[in-house]
C-alpha cells in the first residue's frame, strides 16, 4: 500500500499526464487523417475505377497484413535513409494514420455494399446524380452500419500508441516505464494507472459512438417521414 501512495506523487502523476497528452495528440490527430484517407479509399475501391480501384485495393490489402510495429519501424528508422526526416511524434501519426486508414476503407466499403441497391437505383431514377445518391441517400445508411466498427478501430488505435514506444515516442507508457524504472516498486501502481487512463478516454469514446448513433437514428427516421 506505502509504494501506491508513494508511486501517485503530484510530481509521478503529473509527468504520467504529460505523456497521456502526447497519448491524446497522437490518437486523435491519427483519427482525423485515418478518418479521411480511409473514406477516400474505401470509396476508391467501392466505385470500381478500372485499374485504379484494383491497384487501392492490393495496396489496402498489403498494409492491413502488416503489422504496425513494422510500419513505425519503416517510418521513423527507413525513411531518413531515402532523406525525409521526421520527428518521433510525426512518425508516429504518419504510420499510424497509413494503418488505420487502410482499416477503415474496408469498413467504409463493407458499410456501403450493406445498403441494399435498390436505394441507389430508386435515387438515380428520381433524378439524383450519383454523388448526390451518396451524399443524401447512401452515405447517411451506410454511417450507422459502420459506426460500431469504426469506434472499435479508433479504440484500437489508442490502445496502439503503446506500440509507439518501440521508437521512444513520449506517449503515456514511455512515461510510465521512465516511472517504474527508477523504482521497480512502482511497477503495478503504474500499470493500474495506466489501465484507468486508457479506459476513460476508449470508454468516451464508446459513450460519444452511441451518442452519435442514436442522433443518425432520429435524423435517419424524420427523413424518411
């Protein structure tokens, strides 16, 4: 009980909440450009663009069968070597984003493929143009399919900043490592604390998806109506 009380000093908790921040900046930078790269591609490869479609296909499929550690690892340690240089943090978002993204396109194109056809037949034949099938009629469909899915790979990426830490990224267990490394101790208060911090952010995470979820139900329905 005395190593808890002494491992939660203002002095630990407060270094401990820097590195959640470094955490926080990561993810969601990470989410924003995964977010948008990975509704691009998603509808790249949903479109069926001759030869295009199918070289974004093999290139979502080559990134998602491989794992991120090596993909931090190429950022950071093989890119200096072809001249760009990038720091740890920028590394880390730039990797992250390329993984997830490729993630994402999957369940962007899955989410869309689950509305029936019929919905973009009825639209083009009412006089709609494709891209305002998508917006107004598909997309809107597809987005409550594909929340639950995305929410899971966004908690998924904040629970793989940890990786990160391969190339010394100062995200919240890099600094808890530096904690328990001075006193071995501190090892299992670090670990619970950590386990807290990761839970609070991936638990608003899930509140905000059903929050947003149920705000497309009720749009989806007055629309209808």
């Amino acid at each position: 009980m005395h190593n808890f009380i002494d491992a939660y000093s203002w002095i630990n908790l407060r270094y401990l909440l820097q590195g959640l921040g470094v955490t926080l900046e990561v993810s969601i930078v990470s989410i924003f450009f995964s977010f948008i790269l990975g509704v691009i591609l998603g509808l790249a490869r949903y479109v069926k663009i001759k030869y295009f479609s199918a070289i974004v296909g093999f290139v979502i499929d080559l990134i998602r069968n491989l794992p991120l550690l090596l993909i931090l690892f190429f950022t950071y340690f093989a890119l200096p070597d072809i001249g760009i240089r990038l720091n740890v943090v920028a590394a880390a978002i730039i990797a992250m984003s390329i993984f997830e993204s490729a993630m994402l396109a999957e369940i962007v194109r899955s989410g869309i493929n689950a509305v029936p056809r019929g919905q973009m037949e009825a639209a083009r034949s009412n006089g709609l143009t494709f891209y305002q099938a998508m917006r107004y009629i598909i997309m809107p469909q597809a987005l409550k399919k594909m929340i639950p899915p995305i929410v899971s790979q966004f908690i998924s990426l904040v629970k793989d900043t940890s990786l990160a830490t391969i190339i010394l990224l100062p995200e919240a267990t890099y600094h808890a490592q530096i904690i328990y490394g001075q006193n071995i101790n501190y090892m299992i208060p670090m670990f619970v604390a950590l386990a807290v911090m990761y839970f609070v952010v991936n638990y608003a995470l899930s509140l905000a998806s059903r929050w947003l979820d149920r705000r497309l139900c009720s749009r989806i329905r007055i629309h209808v109506a």
